[in-house]
C-alpha cells in the first residue's frame, strides 16, 4: 500500500485525554480513534494488526480441534438467571438495553451460560464428547473507568474457548493441550519470552487454580513471582506456602515482577453445564455431569500489550509476525521507477510493504516509520546508486544491498 | 473436517417457533441456534457460510481501493445530537444502554455519523480525497417484530462502505465504480442472474434516486417493476410517469416481481458531512462540502437469501462459492481406507470436504447431505469397485468416476 492512498496521518501530539502509553502512540500513529473511553475504532493499520492476531490465534485453536462458532451480542435474561449471573449487585458490570416490549436484554460480557445453552440442542451422549468450542467476538463490560486504552476496556475483542469433557481426566488433557497452544501462541506474538503461565485463584467454586499468562510489564496491574529456571509463576494474591508446596515452588526461587495478563484459563468443574442442564448419558445409561473449562485471550488487548512491552522512545515496535507491513519503503529523491520496481517486486514475493509515496521531507518519513513501528525500513536514494539501504526498527545498524539481495534476505 | 468432529446435528423437526423457511432450514441444519427473536448465533457450519460471503465482499470493495476499519458499537450520544439522529421519536429502532455514571449510550445501528467524526482528524486538504473507508460489523435495530429469520435480525453483520468526494462530478465516478463492484459480488454470490439494480427513494434531502439491489424471491417484502432487457429496475414506491422518463424506462416494459433487498446504495449529498463539520480546503484556500455516498450490504441477510432463493424440498443448496464445503463424501460399507484415501487427495488438492464418517444408515447420509446444500456428493461404497460417485446438489445425474477424474473434475 502506499501511504498516500492511506487516509491516516501521523500525530506529534500527545492526546491529552490518554494516559496509557497504548493508547498515546496507536492513536499518534493512526492505528485506533478514540470513540469514548475505553470504546476504540480500529483504523486500517490497527485492524491489520487485530487481524494478524487473531489468524494466530485461530491457528492455534484449531490446532487443537477447536470448533469455531459466532455467539450473539444481545442475550436474553433467562439463562443468565439460571446462574445467578443476571443482577447487578451480583455481576456489576453489565450493559442492559431493553426491547421495545421492555423486555430487559443484556450486552454481551461473557458467553458460558449461552455457549452452553447452545449446546444442549446437540450433546446429550458420551459419544458427542469431549469437545473444544471458541469464537472470536466483540465483548462489552461497563467499567466504572477506563485509563488503560485498549488494555483495559469498555468494548473489546476477545477469543473465549469453552471445553467439554466426560470425566476430570478428560478435562486435564483438554486443558493442558490448550494450554500448550497458548504457549505456542505467545511465542508467534514475538512474547513467548516474558510471558509465564501464572498459578492463581481459581473462583470460589473450585479449589483448583486458574492459570493466567502474565506478561512481564512495568504498567503491568498485576504483581507475580517468577521461577525463570521453570518457566513458572504464581500471582502475588495466592502465593501462600501451603500453595507454593501444591505447585512445587520454592520461595527462595522467586523474583517480584509486575505484569499485565494476556490471557487467562479456568477450571469451570460442572459449574455452568449443572446449572443450565448439559449432562451426557454415559456407556451405561447415566447421566453424568460435564466438566468444563474456558480458555480466553483478549485480542485487542494482546494488541495493547505488544504496544506498551516493544515501543520505545521512537514509536510502536511491533513483532514480525503481527506489524501491519513488514517493510516501510522510502524513496528520496528522484527515484520514483526504481522505487516502483522494488515495491513491486518484494510484493511480488509477498512481503508486504507500505511505500511512503509523499513529497516529503526524508526525516519525517524516517519519523513516521520509527513511530509506526514497521520491523524493516529500506530506503531508495539516488545517493545509493543500485544499492538499497535496509534497517532494522530495533537495531541501529544500515545494510547496503542489491534488490536481489534485499529479497533475500526479507522474502 | 469429519462429521464426528463437528458438534452439531441435523434435526427433522421444524422449529415451532419460526416462520421463515431460511431460519427453519438453517436450524434444523445445525448453521444457526436462535438465541432470541431476530438474534441468531452462528454455529460452524454457518460460520464458514458467512467468512466466505464476508470475503467475496471484502476482495471486492478492496478492488476499488476500500480501506477497511473497524468501528465501535457503542456510541456516543453528541455525535448524533449533531444531525438529530439520536432521540427515539426520530430515530424508532435504537437500542441504548447506559454507563455506571448514568450516561446514555447507543447500540450501533449504523455508522455514518462515528465515520464521518473519526475521518475528521485527517481529512482537511483536497489532497486527502476522494476515499473510500468500509467495514465489516455487527448492526444492532431494534425491530419491533422479527419474524424473518436472518433476513432481518435485530442484531446482524453488515458490510458498509462510504465514499468521500471533492464534486459531485468526482462522487459520481465513486458511485458508479462501487456500483460495478456490487454487480460483481452478486454474480460471484452466485445471485447476478435474478439481482437487479433498482431505482427507488433518495431520502428527504435528496431528490436523486437511491439504488436497491432487490433478488427475485417470493418471501420478499418489497414489489419492483423489472425491465430484463436493461437488466434494472423501480421500486413500486417511485414508479411514476415522471420518474420512468427520468430513468429511461417505459411502462409497457416493466414486469412486476416480488423481491428482497440484498443491499443498497444511497447518495448522501453533504448532509453528513456538513453536519459534523468535516469539510476540504480547495486549491484556492476556500472551504468546501464532501459529497458522500454509502454502500449497504447485509452479510447475514445476503446468507439468508441465497438460503431462501436456493432451497428445494430437501433442503439448503449452497452456490459453492460460499458453501461451508464443496463435498460431502459418503462412506458406505468396509471401506474406510479408500474413503481416508479419497478425503485426503481431495483436502491436498485444495477441495474442502465434510466426510460423513457416522455408522449411520447411507439414507441418512444422503438425506443430511442434500439438508446441509453441499454442492457435490462424493460416494465411496464396496459395490462400486475403483470408481466412487459423483452427484451435483442440483442435478439428478450420478456420474462414476475413478479418483483422478474426481480430482480433475472437483479441483
């Protein structure tokens, strides 16, 4: 794309309503306007970045069978009451709207009670067991303040898978086989590194853990204690030594971070498929309870977390493989055909370039790609005769190459 | 992917409770569970019907240099203040909602006044125009009745699309170019042939026309009179003397037809634009208004459409450039070597297949196969030696063929 055809444009401004640092460059860089707080539009280089997440997040999903399905934002009263889960003293952070008969309907928060519901039309035997459901769907929670941008906020886009299983050995495999591909997940976002699968609480009706998967960040929310040798952590609000000893953690192995999670997995036991009547008939004829999990990652926030864990002084930094372009190609001087000849034949090897086709000054255009945060700069100067200048956003070091040797080394 | 991996099944029953017949087949299909009236989730099968509908528009409206975003549901109350769209006696179908602070929000119903707020912060110059910006997104009207399946839901996906221009000379070029698009989008929805261009109501502020495309279907709503030579048509509401001149159409030529919208465009004037205040300086330095046009298309409508116009007595029948898969293959007897074999060559050759590897009757098979509208049938059976079978949804024929001629025919 070219960054003429691009209606975006860059800021120097600080907007003065944002005070987390996400919010400040994403909207500085173009990538999401602010609606309201804590309510985002994604722009097209922040959808691009949204999208990239999400494909590796569905790959991951149905690497291990997950069956993708679309859940509805309006719900209904009924089967938030067979859990408890509709007041607002008991859920506090609800958005209602109401029919035009005033029937009261909810904004969807969360989606185990009619992800269930759903299901009950289709499970009822231990032959239609285990199984992985998820979406990839817009969620909305009526927080009482929104300061974190896309961290935190009144309308998101979230994955949440729910699994199924007969017994509690089947729901361990489930969830460890989840859990795995969140680890795979994280690596492909480029934060495989500083992101520990966390021991924390539960919910008060399970004495197991829930897992969250905390990433190392000094706006992080959260405080947990890290084993780096085992790749392991346990959130601050249960790190008791009753619990360090169920996990087989040791004190003295555990260093203090603060970190933001980006995402999270619960043990659900039989909890919302008791209350809303998804049971299976098992071999003998019995009917049996369904023990669950749910698996969530917040794909606009992971977007946040990226932001806030890479940027620097200069901008966004984004991870290969979720940059809205891989390379941002700059042209100085008079120099538009041998421009258009290696725009086009790095597309042509399916690296995607963002051209800044503008009459510009190149400083802006070196600006602009640092605050966009595009992994490789490469720079066409009458200067450089055949040769092109290739730049890494996170190094220093300028590379003279040939075209052939630039589609080497990016395609 | 196999059927034993897929959660949901078929039903014989009618759902009591609907009315439309694209509603009861995709129920009892396994493509949809009606949450509530008018909102409907989409379940796998379904799911993949509408990524493929969502992909033919999105190549399309990219093809004419579309920049995809990604707005918000929730919305602000002052933007709509700005062109009076707010107040229900105005607006008849606004969902709203409010923050823990008491503020009135709206329910997405539709996107122009967020756009038009948001290209604010960047479009200033003659040099920013024209564009294009579009998304794909949850609409949420709050019908009084919803009767109609997802023909007309109360929450449904919709592609919309708006267009900026300096003159109304230039927004008539954006206007035709994007009309083009939509003529392709319906022949590759497999709908061209019975989808007419038709000229109906502007709205109050603008004398031009608008531009429905209305397919022939016997549940439409609407009534338009057809000239099939011109390939267009009116709307029964504007089918005046005066207005026939004015689209070069004659009476005597128009055949009456009932049929539904299956999107629609509007030229907007600057009646937006104005409103918000988003105006372009020209090369002389003197403010100007911005011609908008908006581009409408129902994603979950277009769905329930071809649902409608396609089915026969047995069932939902796919075009196969949005079936959830082109084959289902059907194993009969002791022959699931040869079945793996055939689902596998199929899969690398690019054709995706739903193999039926229930131990269910092969009536059943072929009875779920012509429910679920997969555009082929592939048999796999002891009887028929190293030929397999292969069946057309629509066609009667059943032709034997080896696994390389499949291959030829299918990939």
């Amino acid at each position: 794309m070219r960054v003429s055809q691009l209606f975006t444009k860059t800021s120097k401004n600080i907007p003065a309503d944002e005070q987390a640092k996400n919010a400040q460059l994403l909207i500085r860089a173009g990538y999401i306007h602010k609606e309201m707080a804590g309510v985002y539009a994604y722009l097209p280089l922040g959808l691009r970045v949204l999208e990239n997440i999400k494909r590796i997040v569905r790959e991951e999903m149905n690497s291990v069978g997950g069956q993708e399905l679309l859940m509805t934002t309006l719900q209904p009263r009924d089967i938030w009451g067979k859990t408890n889960r509709w007041d607002d003293e008991v859920v506090d952070n609800w958005f209602k709207t109401r029919l035009k008969n005033d029937t009261e309907l909810g904004v969807g928060l969360t989606h185990e009670e009619p992800i269930v519901d759903a299901l009950s039309s289709y499970v009822d035997s231990y032959k239609d067991l285990p199984l992985y459901v998820y979406q990839i769907a817009p969620k909305f929670r009526n927080e009482l303040r929104a300061k974190s941008g896309i961290l935190r906020g009144r309308e998101f886009l979230m994955k949440d898978m729910y699994s199924f299983a007969r017994t509690q050995a089947e729901h361990d495999e489930l969830y460890e086989k989840a859990a795995e591909a969140y680890t795979r997940i994280f690596d492909r976002l480029g934060i495989g590194d500083r992101t520990y699968r966390t021991a924390a609480d539960g919910g008060y009706f399970t004495e197991r853990f829930s897992d969250e998967y905390q990433t190392i960040s000094e706006v992080g929310e959260d405080t947990i204690y890290v084993d780096e040798a085992k790749k392991l952590a346990v959130n601050k609000e249960i790190c008791t030594d009753e619990n360090l000893v169920k996990l087989g953690l040791k004190r003295e192995d555990l260093v203090e971070k603060r970190s933001v999670e980006s995402g999270n997995i619960f043990p659900l036991e039989s909890k919302y498929s008791d209350a809303l009547g998804l049971y299976y008939t098992d071999e003998e004829g019995v009917r049996q309870s369904i023990i669950m999990g749910c698996y969530g990652i917040g794909i606009s926030r992971v977007m946040g977390v990226l932001a806030e864990v890479f940027a620097d002084g200069k901008g966004l930094v984004w991870p290969e493989a979720v940059a809205p372009f891989k390379v941002y190609l700059v042209n100085i001087g008079d120099v538009v055909n041998k421009t258009t000849d290696t725009y086009d034949r790095l597309q042509k090897a399916g690296v995607e370039v963002l051209w800044d086709d503008r009459e510009t000054r190149p400083g802006e255009k070196f600006a602009d790609a640092d605050l966009l945060g595009i992994p490789y700069r490469v720079v066409v100067s009458e200067r450089l005769g055949d040769k092109l200048e290739l730049k890494a956003r996170t190094g220093d070091k300028i590379e003279e190459l040939n075209l052939d040797e630039l589609l080497k080394h990016l395609a």
